[in-house]
C-alpha cells in the first residue's frame, strides 16, 4: 500500500483532500468499529449548517451530505472531544475552555483544547493498527486549527480552502484515560 506522504511526493503540500476513496473506506470500518467499541454510537442524521457533525457524550453524529473524507476526520476529531467530556481525569481541563474570557487566552485554551483532542484520536488510529496516516491527520488538524482560530478572530466562517495547511508538524498521540459515559451537553464542529 502507498503511504499519503508517499502518494503526494512532498510534505510541503496538503495531504487534506487527497486521501484515495478505497483508502477512506477502509480508515471508515476501521475507525467506525473502534468508536463504538469505545462505548459511542455512530448516527448518521441531517444537521443544520454549518454543523457537520455534533457528540453528546454518548453519540457521535455525522452529517451525511459532508464529504466522504472529512467525515473521516469529523468521527476521529469528535472522538476525541468526546474523551475529552466523559473521562473524568480531564474534567478540570474544561473550566478554563469554559470560562475564560481574554481572547488571547481563550485562543490558547481552544488550541490547547483541540490538539488534545487530536492526540486522543490519533491514539485510537495507533490502537486500532492505523499507523501510515499520521502525516494525513496532521495536515488535517493543521487545517482545522486554521479554520476555527479565523473563526474565533473575524467572528464569520472563513473558506475552507484557504485554511488548507501542509508539511504539519506530526500530532503526537495522548494515551486515552478511562471513560464514564454520560450525556453531556451537545457540542459540534463545523
């Protein structure tokens, strides 16, 4: 199999949107089967935008008309936020997500916020044998951090392609503590 690194040629380019269609079906069952044996459901439902996708901290869902690979991505990032809401180790870490006004550091806090999240989900890759995407979720992460840090400062949804980021430097995984299930209040990415 070709890596994604691979497949493109060079690091300075974006991985984000180049993942092959047969390489996505397989990261899906695999990451799909994972979550849930973690204890999350998976729906599919119809969100208004510009959600696309939402957790509970028992469900995980995705909308249907969002593109096949950030789907992908959206299971694995909300994965994450998911340990972050039901695993009782990391209830401290939410008050300041919650309660910090500055914007500098509130930025800090939602970065803070966000990679964790990723290191958790890039753990459950590992975990579940998924170990030649890193370089793929890193661009991903890079990206999203991109979109959400311009959303947070010009107070409108930026275009997705132009917070296309490439050559990220890797996520590092974060070991998944143990989870308490229970609904919490719903939170969604877009």
């Amino acid at each position: 199999m070709i890596s994604g690194s691979e497949l493109i040629g060079t690091r300075g380019k974006t991985l984000v949107g180049r993942l092959p269609a047969e390489r996505l079906v397989r990261l899906w069952g695999t990451v799909t089967s994972g979550v849930v044996k973690r204890g999350f459901t998976l729906e599919y439902r119809d969100l208004e935008p510009p959600r696309t996708g939402i957790f509970d901290g028992l469900k995980i869902v995705i909308d249907p008309d969002v593109d096949f690979e950030m789907q992908c991505f959206v299971l694995l990032h909300l994965f994450g936020h998911s340990v972050q809401w039901v695993a009782p180790l990391l209830a401290h870490k939410l008050d300041a997500l919650q309660n910090t006004t500055e914007k500098e550091r509130f930025l800090q806090v939602l970065r803070d916020y966000e990679y964790e999240a990723a290191g958790y989900a890039l753990a459950l890759l590992h975990e579940l044998g998924v170990r030649d995407l890193d370089a793929w979720f890193s661009d991903f992460v890079a990206t999203d951090w991109r979109y959400v840090e311009r959303y947070y400062r010009e107070d409108r949804i930026p275009p997705w392609n132009e917070c296309l980021a490439g050559g990220a430097p890797f996520v590092e995984p974060v070991a998944i503590p143990p989870l308490a299930h229970r609904q919490v209040e719903v939170r969604f990415a877009f």
